[in-house]
C-alpha cells in the first residue's frame, strides 16, 4: 500500500521561511512525478509544485516561482519543498502528491499558515 508521510509546515510570519517533506513507501515507482498541492479555506486545491524523478524536471505555479524551491532525494524517495519570502496568501494546507502512470496518491496534508 502506497503511502505519503508529510512533515514540515507551520507558523510563520510574512517574509519568513517554512519547507515541507514528503516520504513515499509502500512500492518500488517508476517513470513517476512527485509534487504539492495546497488548499486555502474556502478554496479549490491548486498546484504549487512538481519534479519529474526520471530526469528532475521541475515545475512551479508562477506565483510561487523565485520563492519555493522543490527538490528531491531519489536514494529516500523524498521530496521537500523550501519555502521563502512567505506571503500571508501561502497560507493553506500542503498535499503531497504522487503521481505514477496509473494514478495518483495523497498526503494527508500539513499546514503552513503566514501571518502578516
């Protein structure tokens, strides 16, 4: 059974820095992709992050670009998120995501909350 162990997240304050890790187990993956979703209150859950293991692409929301940096650790099957320059708008839950050629998992999520 695959599974999602998120860590990280919390309280900052707007400028500041939080990061986010995500372990996958439960399977060997291949030809996969692991990345972050977030959903504010009252929000649809949007995409924040991604990088393809295969190769190390990486890709951003804009609004996040310059700011959260994703990377990822093939031997631990881990991906963090760092966070800088929080605005007060970063404010949601995180998802940790899996997606592999025949679906996708979830995290059960951490909060990052930026105060202004």
């Amino acid at each position: 059974q695959v599974q999602l162990a998120e860590s990280g997240g919390g309280l900052a304050q707007a400028g500041g820095s939080l990061s986010v890790s995500c372990a996958a187990s439960g399977r060997t993956f291949t030809n996969f992709a692991m990345g972050w979703f977030r959903q504010a209150p009252g929000k649809e859950r949007e995409f924040v992050a991604a990088v393809r293991w295969s190769g190390g692409v990486k890709y951003y929301k804009d609004s996040v670009k310059g700011r959260f940096t994703i990377s990822r650790d093939k031997a631990k099957n881990t991906v963090e998120m760092q966070m800088t320059t929080l605005k007060p708008e970063d404010t949601a839950v995180y998802y940790c995501r899996l997606t592999d050629p025949s679906r996708a998992y979830w995290g059960k999520g951490t909060l990052v909350t930026v105060s202004s």
